[in-house]
C-alpha cells in the first residue's frame, strides 16, 4: 500500500482558510484519524486526498504518483486515485440484494488486467478437487433436508466456502453428483486434457500460461482492457463478504438488515475494488454505543487483515484514541499535533491539544512563579496556595523563552513575506491562542473582565483526572462536588474554595456529596504550559 504525502496543502473559500498549509505524511499501512472539532477541516482534508475536493494550492503525492500538484496543473480525479471512500450515510441501494450492491461497482471497473484463460484456470481447479471425491461428497451430506433429499442452494453454498471457489464452479461441481460415485478418473483426464490444450495454444502465440493461467510473454504478463468476468466478480463479493462477516446476508435486502449490517455491506462494497488507501468520514456515528464499540474492534481486525492504509475522520477523540496508529489533530484548519495516541495524551503540544483529548477533560490550574536554582519551579496556585513543580528532564527556563521568541518573529517574518506575495489571499478566520477553562463553583462573566497582562512568571498546570487521587495524608483539603459512579469506576469532581477538580477514582467505592476528603496530586505527567503562548513547556511531578 502506497504512502500518502501532503505538501504545503491550502484549501480556502474567499478568505475562509479551511486548510493552512498543510504538511503531513501518512505512512504505508497506517491507520490515522483526522481529529478535530467540527469545521477544522478534517473533513476537506479528507476530500482533498480522495480526489472529491481540489486544493487552492500545495501538492498531494499517493504512492510514487503526483495525483495533484497546483504548480504543474496536476488534478488527478477521484476514479482514477484507487481509493476506497466509506461515508457515514451507507448509501446502500434499497432495491438490490446485498451480493448485488456489493457487486454494482465491480460491474462497471474497466481497466488494464492481466489477460487470463478462465476456462483452463477452472479446469485446472475442478480436476483438483475431483482428485478427492470423498471431501466433496463429505460436504453434500451435510446439505440434505429433513426428507433426506439435498438441498441444492444450501449445497452451493457449503461447496463455495469449503473449497474457495465461485458460485458458477460449486454449480458444476454439484453437477458431477460426487454423493453417488467415487470415480472420476475420466472426467479428471479430460479436464487435464483441457488443461494441456489450452497452455500449448499460449506457446503457439509465443507465450506461456503462468500458475495463475495469465498469458506471459517476454517475461511479463499481458495486460487487456477489460471488464471484470462473472467468475472474478463472485469471487470478489464472496471475499470481502466473509472479511466482513455477512456470508449469510447475501439474499437479503438493507431493509431486512440492522444499521451495524448494513455498515458492514458498506464496508464490503469499498472493499471489493481492492482500492489503495481507504477512507472514511464518521463511518460510525448512526449506529448506538453498543455497536459503535463493536465496529471499532472490527475496523481494527480489518485494518490487520486487508494491509491497506486507513485515513479516518471523527470529533470523536474515543474513536481516534482507540483506532488510530496516529492521530492527526487539527484546529481552524492548522496542523496541531501528529503523533501516536498515547503521545497525544501523554505529551501534548499546547493547551488545545490537551483540552481536546481525553474524557474526562483535563484539569487547568493557573499558575504564577519562577524556576529555581535546583531546576524545580516554585509555584503559587489554587488562590495562593504553594506548590514544587519538578520536571522530568532538565529545563532552562530561560533559554525555552528565548526559543519561544525565535519561533514567534520566524512566524512573523514567514507572514510578511506571503503578505508580499501578489495573489496572497489574508486569512479571515485568524488563529487565536486557546482559551482554556478553569472549572469554577460560580463562573465568571469574562465578557465583564478586561484582559490580563500575561508576563513570563504565568503558566497554566494541567492535571489529568487520574492523577487527582483522594490519599488520607494528601495535602489539599476539598468536599466532594459531584460523584458519578459507572461501576469499575467513578468521576468525582472536588470543591476546593471556589474551585472545581475532576477525577477519576478505580473501584465501586460510593461517595456521597458533601463529605470531606483530602486529595494529593499524583504520577509524573503534570504538564506545565506556558500562558502567553499555550505551548507545553514540560511534564513532571506536582507537590502541593
């Protein structure tokens, strides 16, 4: 399967940038999901590499092929790119059988294939199963109805998944009657005799049947412009069925089907053209929770079994977390954070990154104060309070700023010189630093509140809702807010003053609204964010 590369990718409507310049890689079998709140661009992006939507400008790169390239007038479209797309509407035709929606696209696929004999190919086959009449006849009795007579469908059926062959070889090997005799050593001699026929005719044109039955020639497989035979089809269907698990639907129509079902014949249908890259755009927001879990443990085995790269949209970071290789998170169309899941949770790069994933949200605690000579961080919290932060590896604090203020006049300086440029368009969905919330008992009304004046003694903790535990000896005093138990579980939130701190606490303990409880801060990965610019300075321990 083909790497997928993005190069400077822009995507804008007037002075809406729905994609800013875009860098990004998609490795060959990945699984990447396209993580973003609703209007980021997860969704354009997507379109962009499928063919669907053309980019304003940038270069997108499939494999070895440039399938768009703004500079070079390059638009590949979409049915040429060989993807696979799976929409969250099925779009399943109401009046087909599910092995006719399935085998609808593969109908119309006209392209270069190698050329085959089928007649010697299912000789060749047929002859090889009659070599054991015993295990086709095994097969039979196992298709007889209450009356001892066979049952022809269900027989069909048994001999295609007992030997992996199509619907019209189990019809002709169904005909040899294998329940009544044992000797086929005639029938197999002529089918041989076929056989052998079929590869001297290749050798009197030059070339030369291969295992497969494709004409070689001069060491290559002859190609022809061609349409998919009836046999190639059934084949095809019957494989993408049994991925999918809905083998015993075939004969059924999507109204006779559940909404997990039908997805899956959906996913078969993009399946059966064997495309390059998969996409998918919330495949799975119509079903209930139940079957969303489910869908996603199939989506992973699919992932593992057909080898293709998968490119997946959601808002739902429980879907991204639990599908992705790695997750692609975006925010007003700019790039924030492309990483494996657990880093994105673990080491996010600013404070959107950490307030968008994880559930329950994360915790922010302001924080005023200034490193210290041992390299620790002396802080004041939580209304005073005094707390060590000490980060797991060495920080100068002092040369992070300075690398802060390069990165800052290196955005400055970029800008000005696409502000030059003659037919640079001004962005009017400007990008603003995050506006993290602190969980309060009474809220503020910030629209009353001046701005404050952020200097380099501002920083914002944050604090997963695992890393609040409730410890007899623990050093903040705090009154349980709220509890909401789920079973191996519960999610408290804890009054502490006028502040409000979530967490997560293992077991089936029960607690009750209003009780006191002393609470510690736990584990090593506190992240410590710079105020003025949102981005994650370290990750360390917090001591209260």
């Amino acid at each position: 399967m083909p790497e997928i590369k993005l190069e400077h990718v822009t995507k804008r409507w007037g002075k809406f940038y729905a994609v800013d310049d875009l860098d990004l890689v998609i490795k060959d079998n990945a699984f990447v999901t396209l993580l973003g709140p609703s209007g980021c661009g997860k969704t354009t992006t997507l379109r962009m590499i499928a063919g669907l939507e053309s980019p304003t400008s940038g270069r997108i790169t499939i494999g070895d092929k440039v399938v768009f390239d703004s500079s070079l007038g390059i638009n590949i479209p979409a049915n040429k790119r060989k993807v696979g797309f799976l929409f969250q509407n099925y779009a399943l035709w109401p009046n087909m059988t599910v092995y006719d929606n399935i085998a609808f696209g593969l109908k119309n696929v006209k392209e270069p294939m190698p050329k085959i004999d089928f007649e010697a190919k299912n000789a060749a086959r047929m002859a090889e199963i009659l070599e054991n009449p015993g295990e086709v006849a095994k097969v039979l009795t196992e298709c007889r109805d209450k009356s001892g007579r066979l049952d022809e469908k269900k027989a069909h059926l048994k001999l295609m998944d007992a030997f992996t062959v199509s619907l019209y070889t189990a019809k002709q090997l169904f005909d040899y009657h294998a329940e009544q005799k044992s000797d086929f050593s005639s029938e197999i001699a002529a089918l041989k005799a076929k056989v052998t026929a079929a590869k001297k005719a290749a050798v009197s044109t030059g070339g030369m049947l291969d295992e497969e039955f494709r004409l070689v020639k001069d060491g290559r497989v002859v190609t022809k412009t061609r349409k998919m035979t009836k046999e190639e089809i059934d084949l095809t269907v019957r494989r993408v069925s049994r991925i999918v698990k809905i083998g015993m639907f075939m004969d059924r129509y999507p109204a006779e089907l559940s909404g997990g079902q039908q997805q899956r014949v959906a996913i078969a249908r993009t399946l059966a053209p064997e495309p390059a890259v998969l996409f998918m755009d919330e495949p799975l927001s119509n079903l209930d929770a139940k079957l969303r879990l489910e869908m996603r443990y199939e989506l992973q085995r699919l992932h593992v079994e057909t080898g293709s790269t998968f490119v997946y949209v959601t808002h739902d970071q429980m879907e991204a977390m639990t599908l992705a290789t790695q997750i692609c998170l975006i925010e007003n169309g700019v790039l924030q954070q492309y990483d494996a899941p657990l880093t994105v949770y673990n080491r996010p790069n600013n404070l959107f990154v950490a307030d968008f994933v994880g559930n329950p949200s994360i915790n922010f605690v302001e924080a005023k104060g200034e490193q210290q000579a041992d390299g620790s961080m002396a802080l004041q919290i939580l209304g005073g309070r005094q707390a060590t932060f000490r980060p797991l590896a060495r920080l100068d604090l002092n040369s992070w700023f300075r690398k802060r203020e390069a990165a800052s006049s290196a955005r400055t300086a970029a800008q000005k010189e696409r502000d030059a440029v003659k037919d640079y368009v001004e962005k009017g969905n400007k990008d603003e630093n995050f506006r993290y919330h602190i969980a309060r008992v009474v809220e503020d009304d910030a629209s009353f509140k001046e701005d404050p004046v952020i200097t380099d003694q501002d920083f914002v903790l944050g604090i997963r809702p695992e890393a609040v535990a409730i410890a007899d000896e623990g050093h903040l005093d705090g009154e349980i807010y709220g509890a909401m138990p789920t079973g191996m579980e519960s999610t408290i939130k804890v009054r502490v003053d006028d502040f409000l701190l979530t967490g997560v606490v293992f077991g089936s303990e029960l607690f009750t609204i209003g009780t006191r409880v002393h609470l510690d801060v736990a584990g090593d990965n506190i992240m410590l964010f710079d105020r003025k610019s949102g981005a994650c300075i370290a990750v360390g321990s917090l001591e209260v």
